[in-house]
C-alpha cells in the first residue's frame, strides 16, 4: 500500500520515497515477448489483403504493433542508455547510443537498397507496376540520384521503410527526454502532449519526396516513446505501479469499448450525434499523427500489462513465450528480414492470386524465418560471448547488468 | 466497354473564369498524378493539363496543382483533403485514386465511406469534383477483387452525380488498338502511362473540362490591362 505515495512523488520528481519498497531490478522478460509478438503482427500486416491480417490486433483496437514498438523502444532505451548514463555517466552512454544510431542508420539503408533490388527484379521479371505503387518506389526508378540522397537524408522513405528512421529521430531525442523524465515524469509527458498539440496546430512535419511527410510524424509519435521512456525510468528505479482497481477497470472498459467499436458496423449506440465519430474512427485511425484513441488505447493496455502480466522471467518460461523473447531480443534483425519478407510475401501474394493456401504458407513461413532467427542469433550470441567472456573476465571485473532491450 | 462519354459538370470552374478570370485545379492522387514512369516532371498528367488548359483557354490564368504521393489510400488522401485541396480554393479537384485500396483490399463497404467523405468534403467547400477511373491492368487475376473495387468507384461517382474520367475504358481502348508498344503503354514497370499515355490522358481531360465548362466569357485575370511589350 505504500506504493502509491512514492508512485505520485516519483511521477512528480522522478524519484521514489527514500523509505518506499522497491522491486527488485532485473530483465523483466515482458518487454521481449511483447516486443517479439509485435515484430510477428509488423510482418503479417505488412502483407495487406493476406487473411491472417484481417485476425490482427488494429482490427480490434484502435492502437496497432506500430503503438507498441515505439512504446517499447522508449521503455528499453531506459533500461539500456538510462542505466548506461546513470552507471558510466553522460560521455560513454552517449557513446554507445551514437553507435546505436548510426547502426540503425546503416540498417535503414541496407534494408532500403535491398527492398529496391527485390521490386525491380518482381516488375522487370512480372511487368506488374503495382508492386511500384505499393511500395511507393516510383522515385528510386524514376530520379535515382535523387532519391538516393532522399534516402541517406532520411527524406525519402518508401513505404514500410518509414518506422526506422522514426526510431533513429526518437533515439537520438532520448538523452533529452531521459534527463527531463529524470527530472519530473509529469512535467515532461505535459511538454510532450503540448509538442505534438502544436505540431496540429501549425502542422508540423517532416518531408517525405517531393509532395509527402513522414508516414510516422515524429512530432506526434515522440508522445508514444516519451511515455515509454517514462515507464522505463519507473522499471529502472524499481517503482511498483501502485494498486489502482478503478484505473484497472478503466483501462479494461476502454479496451472492450474499443473492441466493440472497431468490430461493429455503424453506430451500435443509436445515439446520432456520435454517427461521426464512430464512422471515423472505423474507417481508420489516424497514424500519421497520432489520435488520442490510439494514446489512450496504448496506455490503457500499458497500464494493465504493467499491473497483470506476470514480471521477471515468468512470461518466457514456457515456449511459446521463450520463441517470441528470442526474437523480441534480436529486434533490429528480426525487423529488417521481416520487411524483406514482407514485400517479398506481397508479390508471391499476387503473382498467385491470393491463394489461401498460398497465403497461409507464406505467413507460416515467414513466421518461422523470424522467430529462427531470433533463435538464432540468440543461441549465437551466447556462443561467441562464451569464447569472449573466458579472454576478458579477469581483468574486467564486475559485468553491468545486461539490459532488458538488446543493442545489438 | 465502350467509349464512355465525358463531360462534367462545371459550375463552380466557369464562375471563377467569369468572375476573375483565373481557374485553378488540384489533381489529388497517388503515383499516377504524381508522375510515375513520366521522363521528367514536366511530363505528368497535371502538367500537361496545365499547359493543354492555358492553350485552350485564352486570357485565363490556369493552374494545376500536382498533390500525388505515390503510394497513398483513399483514406491517406481524405486526410489531406483539408490542407491540400481545400486550403488551396481551387475550382476543380481531380481524385484519382482507390488503386492502392484495391492492392490492400481494405473492404469494399469502407471504401465507399471514404469515397462519401471526400466527396461531401468538396461538396460542401464549394469544389467542382472529377473522379478519375482505375487503370486498365494486363492481368486483373492478380488482385481478385479488383473489378468489385472499380465497382465501388464507378457506383459513388454514379450516385454522388460526380463525373468519371474514363480512364480505364481508355487504356483498355489503346491496348486493343495497339496504338502504343506494350512499352510505351506501361513502361519499364509494367503499366505506368508513360509520357505519351500521360499525354493522352491529359488532353482527354482537358477536352473534358473545356466542353463542361461551356463557352464562357473570360474576364482577363486581375482584371487589368494586358501590358503591351
């Protein structure tokens, strides 16, 4: 019962009761298996018209897998870079994240080129314009230079190659967030919530080719991974999220609430003021720049994994759960094979008519592709670090504690 | 299919060339008006629909806004309804789009909404609309439900009294009459109007709305004295 109290100081001052009890900090699996399964449904759903897609969670909500990576991108850059600046300070946790960053550039552009190889090779061997239009990679065929440009600046992103460069922009605001959220959590998600007001309001965005903005606005999105940030600040102080059974109650009525409106046709209230609103909130939510439902749809589902889902190891134990912290902690490669599969998958798709059964096995298939090489790069990692570890144990001493999010 | 006829309605573009002398268009779509396979920016639809529409109308001050991004849903295009169209106070919005709904088959029932939404958007802004019709495809088997998404177009614009460019129809018409190479026609990506395909469509357009306009009295832009030089 104490946790409450030293939940609103920590979310006032950043900072827990000097007598609060805290939780022990460890790798709380919860964020791997989450962020694995959200890899999975990024993979299905990049394949649109495929039948498993129509079983996704944004059928069902109005927050999707884009809402959850983002959320958890800010939870694990906490827990790895915040640990990092509070452990070594400023100058080597600044260190690592440029390195971070400028791997995931390279990753963005290796993933870039290698997207363009594959559609050029589908349109010049199937003379199907389509997979051009849908990928909107016009401007690499058309003005190659350029587009090339566009892409090292990050102002050109076709399409599904758009959540990398978000995550870039977002990484590299972290120090800045983590310091003000160090500072007071309340204060800094205020000023985020005003940043992506304003940015409404004079409608403020990043360019995208010659007429587009970022698919992903990173003025609005900062909301999602500031919030992320938030909750990874409270792991890594060892905060208890305290025992709020109307909060609880809260979140689950606007879950179902949002469940019975996306899966519903029309306005099932009869209440016809309300006409529009259910009308536009079934025709799609707006992902470009954020929309409160979808806030308050992935905080709500924030808040009852923090307080439901067991913490600790608990969630990967069985296999299920231990296939998706594989690929969970391999996330930069797990993401990237997927997107090449994905727009392979979407011009095996076509080329065989939607066949189910064709579907079916493509979806199967890349779903074991990924969670393999979660399995894989995991079971490599631990092989090469053995070799590494028995050279270099002695003279390092004490290891940090490995964060919950891989950087590698 | 034969040739459809075209010839919308246009009382909002022939106002504005009486009233100011000025007729100001946006071309609302995604790669096809943005200029997929055209050789140079010049070479789009909406830029030669410029050029063709100045020619045309003598003494008018036409300009044609190119707002395609490739790659864009009807949805992604009813949000950019405000800022692009709207905002801009042009007399004709050209949509082209529903290509990128029918790849994703996103639903034919909320394709219609859609359709309904940007429509009454227009509508009610006051904006003549021209619907512009899907492309003609080699080989439709690839996307099952593509003629039930045409379907969904042609059926709004029926029922919304909004006049079809008959895009398809004409591109089907080529390719039967061979006309174009199969590489002018689509290009080194399969179906794109190259240049010449966008050549066509353009002064189709242009015919189209010059006869929907009707003849008109120009008032000279600005309404000032042309200066001699």
């Amino acid at each position: 019962m104490s946790s409450q109290p030293s939940f609103r100081r920590f979310l006032l001052l950043g900072r827990p009761a000097v007598d609060a009890v805290l939780a022990a900090p460890g790798r709380d699996a919860r964020i791997d298996v989450i962020r694995g399964l959200a890899l999975l449904i990024i993979f299905i759903n990049h394949m649109p018209g495929n039948v498993v897609s129509a079983y996704m969670p944004h059928n069902f909500g109005f927050s999707d897998a884009a809402d959850i990576f983002v959320l958890l991108a800010g939870v694990s850059a906490t827990l790895a870079y915040g640990g990092l600046i509070e452990q070594r300070g400023f100058a080597v946790a600044g260190l690592k994240l440029g390195a971070r960053l400028w791997t995931l550039y390279i990753a963005h552009i290796a993933v870039f080129i290698i997207v363009c190889g594959v559609v050029a090779t589908a349109v010049t061997r199937t003379q199907n314009p389509l997979y051009i239009e849908a990928i909107n990679i016009q401007p690499f065929f058309r003005d190659t230079v350029e587009a090339l440009i566009g892409a090292l600046t990050l102002t050109y992103q076709p399409s599904y190659l758009d959540i990398l460069p978000l995550y870039i922009v977002l990484l590299g605001l972290f120090p800045a967030i983590y310091y003000a959220a160090r500072l007071s959590p309340l204060l800094t998600l205020g000023f985020s919530l005003t940043i992506w007001q304003a940015a409404l309001v004079f409608e403020l965005n990043l360019p995208n080719g010659s007429a587009g903005t970022w698919f992903f606005n990173p003025f609005a999105w900062q909301v999602v991974f500031t919030l992320g940030v938030v909750i990874g600040r409270a792991a890594q102080l060892g905060i208890r999220a305290p025992r709020l059974i109307w909060l609880d109650l809260a979140a689950v009525a606007f879950i179902a609430f949002a469940w019975v409106v996306k899966v519903s046709s029309g306005n099932p209230t009869g209440i016809g003021a309300l006409n529009d609103w259910f009308d536009s909130v079934q025709l799609g939510s707006d992902k470009t720049n954020l929309a409160w439902t979808r806030l308050l749809h992935i905080g709500a589902l924030a808040w009852l994994a923090i307080r439901w889902l067991p913490a600790g190891a608990t969630l990967a134990k069985a296999a299920p759960g231990r296939i998706l912290a594989h690929a969970g902690q391999n996330s930069l490669h797990v993401f990237c094979a997927g997107i090449v599969l994905s727009i392979s998958g979407q011009i095996v798709l076509a080329e065989t008519s939607f066949d189910l059964g064709v579907q079916l096995l493509i979806c199967t298939a890349g779903v074991t592709i990924l969670t393999g090489l979660g399995i894989f790069l995991s079971w490599y990692r631990s092989i090469t670090k053995r070799g590494a570890s028995a050279e270099s144990a002695p003279a390092r001493g004490a290891q940090l504690p490995r964060p919950s999010l891989s950087s590698r | 299919m034969t040739k459809a006829a075209f010839q919308p309605n246009l009382p909002a573009a022939r106002k504005a060339l009486q009233e100011t002398g000025r007729l100001t268009i946006v071309a609302l779509g995604s790669s096809a008006t943005a200029g997929s396979g055209a050789s140079a920016e010049d070479k789009s639809y909406p830029a030669v629909l410029q050029a063709e529409l100045s020619r045309r109308l003598p003494g008018a001050e036409v300009q044609v806004l190119n707002k395609g991004v490739g790659g864009q849903s009807a949805y992604d295009m009813l949000l950019r309804m405000q800022a692009d169209v709207i905002d801009e106070k042009p007399a004709i919005v050209i949509w082209q789009t529903v290509i990128n709904d029918a790849i994703r088959d996103i639903g034919e029932e909320k394709l219609a909404k859609i359709l309904n939404k940007g429509i009454g958007k227009a509508r009610a802004a006051g904006i003549d609309m021209i619907l512009m019709d899907l492309p003609w495809l080699p080989r439709e088997g690839r996307y099952p439900h593509y003629d039930d998404y045409r379907a969904v177009l042609v059926k709004t614009a029926r029922d919304q009294g909004i006049s079809l460019f008959p895009r398809y129809a004409m591109m089907k018409g080529w390719s039967n009459s061979r006309q174009f190479t199969p590489e002018e026609l689509v290009g080194m990506d399969g179906l794109h109007l190259v240049d010449a395909g966008y050549r066509c469509l353009a002064l189709r357009l242009a015919d189209g709305i010059v006869a929907g306009i009707g003849p008109v009295r120009i008032e000279a832009a600005g309404g000032g004295v042309k200066p001699t030089n």
